[in-house]
C-alpha cells in the first residue's frame, strides 16, 4: 500500500497530528506534504488533515477532497473551539460530505488544539447579559484548556486511529 498524508495547519496543531499519523503507518511507502506543497502525489490511501474554520475544512481540503477518484480515504483534523464528541460529530458530517461517491471514506480523528492569543482577547471582555457571560466564560475555559492540545493522549489517538484504519481494508 502506499498512503499519502496531506494537511492543512495554521497554527501547527494540524501538522503535529500529521507528523504522528505519518510515523504511525508502516512501511517505507509513504509520504507526508503540507496542503502548499501537494501536488497531486499519488497514493492508495489519502489521510488528509484540516483546521476547523467556523464548523468545517478549509476551502483547500475542499479541494483536494473533490479531485480525489476512486481512492480510500481518512480525515482527521483540530479544532480550538470544542473538545465534545458531538461538536467532532458535526464537524466530521460537514467535510465528509467534500469526498467523492466513488472514493472510500475510512473515518475521521479530531482532537482540541491551542489557539492564538488574540482570540482569547477577544473572550476577555465582561458581558451585561447573564447568559452570554455564562457563554463568554465557557470560551474562556476552553482557549486555557486548549493551550495543552495537541498532548501526548490525542497523539496516542492519532496513532490508535491509523490502526484502526488500517484494520478496516
């Protein structure tokens, strides 16, 4: 088999979870590529990587996903405003829909990952309403909280995640 991983990241979260994923398949067959540098390598078995923008990919894995024929294919991806399975759920079913009938999807991983420090600027200001405080200071807790993201668990998930790739064809 030949496997290709692709990945979109701008903050780095994406491209520590590629790195894992990469490292985790065997083989000397296998090849790893920033969505920048990709230039349509071919392989049997595409794990492509994303950054959550507002609830979905980026328009690059879009891309990618809607030129790919006849291939297997595995997403995964980070996100900094969530770390619940069914925030997960709903991301994976808005990409998922990007890959071709013809291809095979395999799954997908995500993980929590950190963001920039602007963004927590922006959680920092007290809200009248009791309601959008009680929202302001979820979002609070969850930038703190994924300042440790991607960690050593999410990265053995990543790792789990390829086995079970792997084990699935």
């Amino acid at each position: 088999m030949d496997y290709m991983v692709v990945y979109s990241s701008i903050t780095g979260n994406t491209k520590k979870i590629a790195t894992e994923i990469f490292s985790a398949l065997p083989g000397m067959s296998k090849d790893m590529q920033s969505m920048e540098e990709y230039r349509g390598k071919d392989a049997d078995i595409f794990f492509i990587g994303f950054w959550v923008n507002r609830g979905t990919c980026d328009m690059s894995v879009i891309d990618m996903l809607s030129e790919l024929r006849n291939k297997k294919i595995a997403l995964f991806g980070t996100c900094g405003l969530g770390n619940e399975e069914a925030y997960f759920r709903a991301i994976e079913q808005k990409v998922n829909v990007w890959i071709p009938d013809d291809c095979e999807y395999l799954g997908t991983f995500l993980c929590q990952g950190k963001m920039p420090m602007q963004i927590r600027a922006k959680y920092e200001i007290p809200m009248e309403d009791p309601k959008q405080e009680i929202w302001r200071r979820k979002m609070l807790q969850n930038f703190d909280e994924g300042l440790f993201h991607p960690n050593e668990t999410d990265l053995e998930h990543a790792r789990e995640f390829v086995e079970r790739v792997l084990k699935s064809i």
